[in-house]
C-alpha cells in the first residue's frame, strides 16, 4: 500500500513538473542597437500540446529589467496557464521610455519591440502571427511604451493596456531621465508634444484596439491618465478604464494584471 501511495505521488509531481508553465530566457539581437536584449519568454502548460497561441507583450517600468515581472508577480505563470497565453517580457533598458530616440542613436526600442522582437517570437515559437493574437500592456514607464507603440502601429497590436502610465510626460519633464532620451523640455516642447501619448490618440479610429486602461487614485499619474479617459471618451473610443485605490507600486499592479490578462483572453477568444 505504502508503495502504491509512493507511486502515485511521484506520478503526480512528475506531471506538475511536466506540464507546468515554462520558462524561458533568451537574447535577442537587435540589428538597429546593436546588441543583444535579454528577454523572459513564459509558455503556458500546454505548449507542446497544442498549435499556435496568441501573444501577450509585458513592458517594465523605470530602472527595472526584463527579470522584473516573474520576480515581483511569480503568479503570473499561473495566468499564462489559466489563459494559455505566451507572455514575452523584454528588457527596455532602464530608461528608454521605449522610443526611438531622437537624440540618443543607441536607444530604438520602438523598433524593437514593434518589428525585432516580434520577428523573433514569431519565429522561434507557436504563435498567432497577426494582430488580432497580439496584445501588450506594461506598468509605469512601460504603460506608457504599450501605449506610445500601439498607437503608432496598429497594424502590428489588436489589443494594449496601461498600467500606471506616464500617458502625458509634459508634466514630469524634468523626472526620470525623460530628457536624456527627448532633449530638454525647455528647448524641445514641440518633441515633447509629439511623443506624449495623449497626443497619439487622434491616431486611432474608434473599435480598432481593444484598450484598458489601471491605475491608482493616489498615484502621482492619476491626473493624466484621468484625463486621458476624458479625451478617449470625447472621441468616441471605446475602452476600459479602472481606477482603484492605491499609489504607484507592485500592490496595485500585481492585482492590476489579472483583469489586463483577462480582458486580453477576452479579446482573442473573441
């Protein structure tokens, strides 16, 4: 008896370990910086088992790295298994804002989010290789460059989100090394007018992304991303927009990313 028990209890943990979701750690070359990118790959329990999933892009914040989102949310192996989802977190450098710098050459990661790592995941694993099994989201600063990249490439993302995004950087022109990547506000307003997400919107026709849109009522954020609805709303784009309570950290964005998840699943079921 005592053995049989033994069995099944090696059969089940060697099926946990089996099928549980996997990952990964690879670099990707960017031919337009130049070097190599560390990114975390997350592939759901029934990778091997099925065809081609869709794709979720998970930006990081300010002064973190590609290793940030497993270490401070690790239940998000789970969602990559309840949804069957391939989670891709790529490094963004510690202040890149995820823009093609107009200033700093060696800083292009709106090219490689939108064409590089794209190529690189639809390549190397089974995906859904179109918009409408592509979605991506990040928090803070990557918010921000979710946003930023999907409204300038529409044809790439059906589906974005925010979590605590810079949505309008104009205000904190003189934080987080924003200047190092635009110039100095002082000399460069109409840059800077430019590359403020809320002046993307016009891009967009109502319906094409699917949006949602988290963040905290005491963050220092919440003013712009406020008035960000606003604007969404006057012109008549659909999206989701939840305010909660909470500042600006790991708090509001671990429980912040189970509804980005589901809303996503959402959009690629439907």
């Amino acid at each position: 008896m005592a053995r049989k028990l033994l069995l099944i209890f090696l059969f089940v943990a060697y099926a946990t370990l089996g099928f549980a979701a996997s990952v990964d750690t690879v670099s990707v070359y960017s031919r337009g910086m130049n070097k190599n990118i560390k990114t975390v790959i997350l592939l759901p329990e029934v990778y091997k088992s099925s065809k081609n999933f869709p794709v979720v892009y998970l930006l990081h914040g300010y002064s973190d790295d590609y290793g940030t989102w497993i270490k401070n949310v690790p239940h998000i192996k789970d969602l990559a298994d309840r949804y069957n989802l391939i989670i891709v977190m790529p490094d963004g450098d510690y202040n890149s804002w995820y823009w093609d710098s107009p200033v700093d050459d060696k800083s292009r990661y709106e090219t490689f989010i939108s064409r590089e790592l794209i190529r690189y995941i639809d390549k190397n694993y089974k995906t859904i290789k179109n918009r409408k099994g592509r979605a991506i989201t990040g928090n803070s600063m990557g918010g921000q460059g979710a946003l930023f990249i999907t409204f300038r490439h529409q044809d790439i993302f059906g589906a974005a989100g925010s979590l605590s995004g810079g949505l309008d950087i104009r205000p904190f022109h003189d934080e987080w090394e924003m200047a190092d990547k635009l110039g100095p506000y002082a000399k460069n307003k109409k840059r800077w007018d430019e590359f403020a997400v809320v002046n993307q919107i016009e891009r967009l026709d109502p319906g094409r992304i699917d949006l949602i849109i988290d963040c905290g009522t005491e963050d220092f954020f919440y003013e712009v991303n406020l008035v960000f609805h606003r604007k969404l709303l006057q012109r008549k784009i659909p999206h989701v927009f939840i305010q909660r309570p909470g500042v600006h950290d790991w708090s509001c964005w671990k429980e912040a990313i189970d509804y980005q998840l589901l809303f996503f699943n959402s959009f690629f079921k439907n």
